[in-house]
C-alpha cells in the first residue's frame, strides 16, 4: 500500500507554525503563464520555489533571528486552467483579498508577472492610499501586447491606471512606447545604470535608495520580476537583460523601505526553474523569507 506524500510548505515548517488562522503571513503560489512571449517555464515556478525553500536556513544571518515563528500558511494554487486573462485577473483578485481580509500579508510566488494586477487591486481595495514598489529589467508599460492588455508585457501599465503611483528600479529596457511613460516616471525611475553607477560611492549608493523611499506613500505593494537581478546570478527567468542588480542591491532597498514604510503585501514573478540547476529558484525562496523578515523589523 502506497503512503500518501506529505504537502510540503513555504520553509517545510512544523504543522503548528503553519496553522491558517495562526499564521501573520499567506504564502499564494500562483501556478500562471498565458502570455508567456520568450522563455516558458514560469507555471511550475511556484512549486519549484516551495521546493527550494526547504533548504532555505531558517536563521537570517543579517538580523540575527528566526522569523518564521510569525506563523507561514501555504495556500493551495490559484487555478489558473481553461480561465481567460481578465477571468485569471478576477479570480486571484478575490484570493487575495478575502487573504487580506483576514489580515494576512500575503506572499504571491508566481506565475509570470502579469498575475500581479490582480494582487494589487485587492491591496488597493484594502489601503486607498497604497502606492507599488517595481523591481524590475523592463518597464512593462505597453498597452497591449500580442493583441492582450493583460499580457506580463502590460502590468505596470495597468497598475498606474489604479492611479498608484509607483516607484520602478531596476529598469534597463523599455520600448520607444513606453519611453514617454517612462520619462514621466521622473525620480520615480531608477535605472540599472544609475545604480551600477553609484556602487563605488557610498554617499550616491544611499541617494538611489533616498530616491525610492521619497516617491512611496505610507502602504507599499513590492512586486519583484527576477529578472531584476544580473543574469549572472538569476539565469532562470522568461526575458533575461544583461546589467542587472546583486543580492545585496536588492535586499538593502527591500530593507530600507521596511524599515521606513508599511509592506501589505508583495509578489515574486518570472522565475524559470531549472535553469543552470536551481539557483533561480532557490534565490526567490530566500528572497521570499527576507520580505517576511524585513516586515517584521520596522
């Protein structure tokens, strides 16, 4: 007779620290990818980062403490079969905000970016004066993409018509028209090679994260596109640009806006697992528990 096999949770956490109504944080694997144009893959990410999150150290060496003892649900998937793109939109939209309702942060692992206009119009819903931090390669500020306003080529630009204002890093390709768009983003735009450029200079390196708290209201929505991050150290992702951020880059503007601001909520989107073994996979795990312990030491 064939034992069942054990679901495994964000962190493969003991039963008692993964209870629903005790748990602070909702960890929401959102297994999508309809609008996928390059590199395909993405629907098996969140699993994949649940996978690789067991490994994740539950100790964060940098604030000295474990913070998984908030309590860490893990939801079932979003499904996302046979559904058209505004019907996806809708229904992760209603998970997450019944989640927010109940007064969790919820954690979205993706899926490709698209996914997260839904999460964030359930956050908006709940904080009206919410406003988004986008780390991201591209601008994502088309309006349509393959004859489709919700493709993961669009969601910045739905997003800013929610009238949110956000603040985009990371930011090294973009079309000629998304330019205008991007232009008007003003010191709410901080490019991958602004930041390359201020790495030699500790005074510049504290005015680009000046810069993204300055254009953040009080409650922040962060979602993160991998492909943030240099391929280099994240090859796993649908549309990798060379000229990327570090870990360090990302986790120190993670950890300012923490500490100064309120994260809701957040979202981690385009990893594209098994590429060159399962370092991007694995990054997003860790990544996912600094969100969670950033947020806990304001």
């Amino acid at each position: 007779m064939k034992t069942k096999a054990k679901k495994v949770n964000f962190l493969d956490l003991d039963a008692e620290l993964t209870g629903y109504r005790s748990s602070r944080f909702a960890i929401l694997p959102i297994p999508y990818e309809g609008t996928v144009c390059y590199g395909a893959g993405t629907a098996a990410a969140p699993q994949a980062i649940i996978d690789a999150s067991t490994q994740v150290e539950l100790f964060d060496e940098e604030l000295k403490g474990e913070f998984y003892k908030a309590g860490i649900y893990t939801t079932q998937p979003v499904d996302c079969k046979d559904a058209k793109p505004e019907q996806i939109q809708q229904c992760i939209e209603n998970t997450a905000g019944n989640l927010l309702a109940d007064g969790k942060f919820v954690l979205a692992l993706g899926g490709e970016h698209s996914v997260s206009f839904g999460l964030v119009k359930a956050a908006a819903k709940r904080w009206p004066g919410l406003s988004v931090l986008h780390l991201d390669a591209h601008a994502d500020l088309r309006d349509s993409y393959q004859d489709s306003k919700y493709s993961h080529a669009c969601v910045m630009r739905r997003i800013t018509e929610l009238h949110l204002p956000p603040v985009s890093v990371g930011i090294r390709s973009y079309s000629l028209e998304e330019s205008e768009l991007v232009a008007a983003l003003g010191d709410r735009l901080i490019t991958a090679r602004q930041i390359a450029q201020a790495r030699a200079d500790r005074q510049a390196a504290q005015s680009w994260l000046a810069r993204a708290l300055a254009g953040l209201t009080e409650e922040v929505y962060v979602t993160i596109d991998i492909d943030v991050f240099d391929p280099g150290q994240v090859p796993g992702t649908g549309t990798p640009e060379p000229g990327g951020l570090d870990w360090y880059e990302v986790t120190a503007l993670l950890r300012h806006i923490a500490q100064n601001r309120q994260v809701v909520s957040a979202d981690i989107v385009e990893v594209v697992p098994r590429v060159a073994g399962q370092v991007a996979e694995f990054l997003a795990a860790r990544l996912a528990y600094k969100i969670i312990a950033y947020s806990q030491r304001r």
